[in-house]
C-alpha cells in the first residue's frame, strides 16, 4: 500500500489554493471542480485542497493572524533542498515559522494547519 493523496479541507478556498500554489511554485493540476478543487503534483504522492461547504464554513471563525493548530492530529511535512533558504522565503512572504526545540522549522498556514519543512539528507540519514 501506498499513499495516493493528502488532502485538507479549508475554509477560504481561493486564499489557501494560492498560498499553496505560491508554496509549492506550481498551480493546481486538476481541470475539473476548480472551484471547490485543488490536486498538486508533489512528487510521489500528490497533496489536495478541497472547500468546506459554505454552510459549514460560515460557522468556522479563522483568526489574523491565524492560531496555530497544534493539537490537530495530521501534520503535512514537505520535502524542501534547503530548509533555512525556504524558511526565510516564507517568512519574507508573511508565513509564521515556528522554530521546534528539537531543531525543525514548522510553518503556519493561512486556517492556522502547521506544516513541516525537511531536508532529503535528514531522511536518508534518519536525522
């Protein structure tokens, strides 16, 4: 078995579809539900953003800037050639960088979902 997809659902679709087109430097692969809909290739599994009805989504109240979600169960972590490089276009960028005591850099996304940042040479090497 293999994982096929990540996928999150967000409350403000066109905010988070750009925030994470500008992230990952591609636009959505997907040509059908473009509204509701995003699929990005992002190596061998692909990451997927999909909106939360609209009478769902009216109840939810996202912060500015947004808290960070730390007790929610899931944790995107994005394979990155140089972490401090992407850390500081991040921050230039406005995204909170949380810096862990064990050594990792984590970001904050527009509805407040952290992701991780990692350097292949780390996974290889089991660091």
């Amino acid at each position: 078995m293999q994982l096929y997809r990540a996928m999150i659902y967000v409350k403000d679709f066109p905010r988070m579809r750009q925030f994470y087109s500008e992230m990952l430097g591609s636009q959505p692969v997907n040509r059908e539900s473009t509204d509701t809909w995003a699929e990005f290739e992002t190596g061998d599994a692909r990451f997927a953003l999909h909106a939360i009805p609209s009478e769902i989504a009216n109840e939810i109240k996202i912060s500015a800037p947004p808290q960070p979600r730390e007790k929610s169960p899931v944790k995107l972590v994005f394979e990155v050639l140089n972490v401090e490089a992407e850390r500081t276009k991040l921050q230039s960028r406005g995204v909170t960088m949380i810096r862990r005591p064990w050594g990792s850099w984590e970001g904050v996304d527009p509805e407040g979902n952290i992701f991780g940042l990692v350097d292949p040479e780390q996974i290889r090497f089991g660091n």
